[in-house]
C-alpha cells in the first residue's frame, strides 16, 4: 500500500507485465483512493488488474435506482444532479428509513444499522462520549477488464 504516484505507476506496470495476455496468473490488486486520481497511471492497468479502490464516495450510474434519481431530478429541476443532490438525497434516505423502522427511539438504533445508498454507503459509529457519529461506510468500486467501473456489492 502507497501513496507514492511513482512507485505506485511502476508497481503497477510491473504487475502487468506479470501478468501478461496470455497468462493464467489470476491477479485482483486493491488499492488507495488516492490512486483514481494520480495522472501518470495507466489507466489500462487498473481495469486489466481487476482493481478495487475504496473510496468515500462513488455514483454507479448503470444502477437502476441511480437512473430513477436522474430522471426524476431532471425531470423536476430541469438539470443533472451535482454530488451535493445525491449527498442529500443519501442523508435523508439513511435517516427517514432509521426513522420508519425505529420510530422515536431511533438515536438507540442509529449504530445498528447500515445503508447502501446513491453515492455512499452509510455506517454510523459513535466517535466518542464528547460528540456524535462518524460515518466508517465506504464503497468498493472494481476496475473490470471490459473497461467498466462498478461499485462492488
């Protein structure tokens, strides 16, 4: 595990010449969410590599809710929806479903229960006695070999 673009860039590039085309090494590399990001990185290497990044945030776009929330939001705003619309239709779709299940004693349920939403999965832990809750929830996303990115259940 690294954050350095540099080693990270050639750790890759050697793995896949590891790997080759025709060899029956079976490789799925996990990886930081830094690394989505870093600009000297072949692309190529984390869809034939079978990358997983775990990151705070992701939109799966071929998910059928996903689509219904673009239409809709379309539909009634006349725009695509901003990370922001999707964080707020998450939050409210976390806290309304604690709500309907628990009722008013719902503070007491709050750790409990875990929610794969839109953009983010949420899971509530209590930071300490002193504050509230930190959300540990994070997606996995895979980097498949067909060239599509998807969030990994």
């Amino acid at each position: 595990v690294s954050e350095n673009e540099a080693f990270v860039s050639d750790a890759l590039r050697n793995l896949h010449l590891a790997k080759g085309k025709n060899s029956k090494i079976n490789i799925h590399l996990f990886g930081l969410p830094k690394w989505k990001n870093y600009e000297i990185l072949e692309l190529a290497y984390l869809h034939e590599l079978n990358s997983h990044l775990a990151l705070q945030y992701y939109i799966d776009y071929t998910n059928p809710e996903t689509t219904a929330f673009v239409e809709t939001f379309r539909y009634n705003f006349k725009t695509d929806p901003t990370q922001y619309a999707f964080q707020g239709y998450d939050v409210i779709s976390y806290f309304m479903s604690v709500l309907h299940q628990y009722g008013r004693s719902f503070p007491a349920h709050i750790e409990h229960h875990e929610k794969s939403l839109l953009q983010s999965n949420i899971k509530l832990k209590k930071a300490d006695n002193q504050s509230g809750f930190v959300n540990t929830g994070i997606r996995e996303i895979l980097y498949s070999g067909n060239w599509s990115i998807r969030a990994w259940e």
